[in-house]
C-alpha cells in the first residue's frame, strides 16, 4: 500500500468512501472539498493498493498546524492498519507541525456509542491525546485531540475559521463548551 497525493485524484472513489464513513451532519457537501482542494487550502493523499483507493486524507495546513478535515478507510478494509498508515504519512510529511482532528464527544446515551470509543481508542493508539477542547456546532458536539503539541481555543478557533471561510464558519455555530 503506497500513500500518495492524490494528483489524479480518483474522486469517484474517494466520494465513495466519504458518503459511507461521514454521517451527514458531519459531510460538507463534497463539492466544497473537492473545491478546497483544488484551490490549493486543502490537500488529500490517498491510500491506493493495485490502482485501488483504500482510504483517504483531507488535511489543512495553517500556520503552525494542520488540520484533519476528513480520514476515512472503506468499509471493505478496516482493521487492517490502513488508517494507521494514513496518519504516519501526516505525521511524516508535517514533522514541526501541530496535528489537529475533530472526534465525536463521548456520550453514554449516544446512539453510536460504541463507534465513538472505538474511533477516540484507535486516535489514542497513534499517539494523539485529547486537548482539552470541547465545540459543539452545527455538526453536534466534539472533541478536539492533537499530535505533536497542543493547541489553545484561540488557535484552534482561528484555524476553522481558516479552513471554513468566515461566512461557512459564521453559519458552522462551531463554539467552545465545557
């Protein structure tokens, strides 16, 4: 398995697995990746195995971080160290940089509690830890984990703000809680 950027970017593929991993509280509509990316904000890598788009990676560099838009794995292939992987390549390509993801908040009445556990376990296990940050949004209520350093509110604030547009992020409702 190679991980790549995506130059030929196989989007069919990489939508594919993007509808099937992200609930759709959590999908910005593809276009707008797709836009992010071709613009030059946002890059993706892609996990490819005998021409095959195994999983992929959508992540924002900003100032001193980067940010972790979107990891998805397809369905057909998880447990199997692909997106571990994935996150080595991050952390390889962006070595002084702080790394920064969303997760789902923990939440005992959740009705994907058990995903939820098993996402922050396998974050944890590649070395990211919780920041401490907690936002709620449009998207529902998360958990902010980083690698590498750790990020402030207002860092963190400012690199959505960044990733978003001012007018998406005005409209995202993404706020700090407790």
């Amino acid at each position: 398995m190679d991980v790549l950027n995506a130059n030929q970017k196989p989007w069919k593929e990489i939508k594919e697995i993007y509808m099937e991993a992200f609930p759709k509280a959590e999908r910005k509509p593809f276009s707008a990746v797709r836009h992010s990316v071709n613009k030059g904000k946002a890059q993706i890598l892609t996990a490819m195995e005998n021409g095959r788009v195994l999983g992929f990676v959508v992540v924002i560099p900003y100032k001193n971080m980067v940010m972790v838009d979107y990891l998805a794995v397809s369905s057909k292939i998880r447990s199997r160290g692909t997106g571990s992987k994935i996150l080595q390549e991050i952390c390889r390509r962006f070595p002084d940089q702080k790394i920064v993801l969303l997760i789902e908040r923990l939440d005992d009445t959740a009705e994907n509690k058990e995903q939820r556990i098993a996402r922050k376990k396998f974050y944890f296990k590649n070395g990211f830890t919780s920041s401490g940050i907690y936002i709620t949004g449009r998207s529902g209520n998360m958990e902010v984990l980083n690698f590498g350093g750790t990020v402030s509110v207002q860092e963190y604030m400012g690199l959505q703000q960044y990733a978003l547009g001012k007018l998406m992020f005005r409209l995202s409702g993404i706020r700090p809680t407790l």
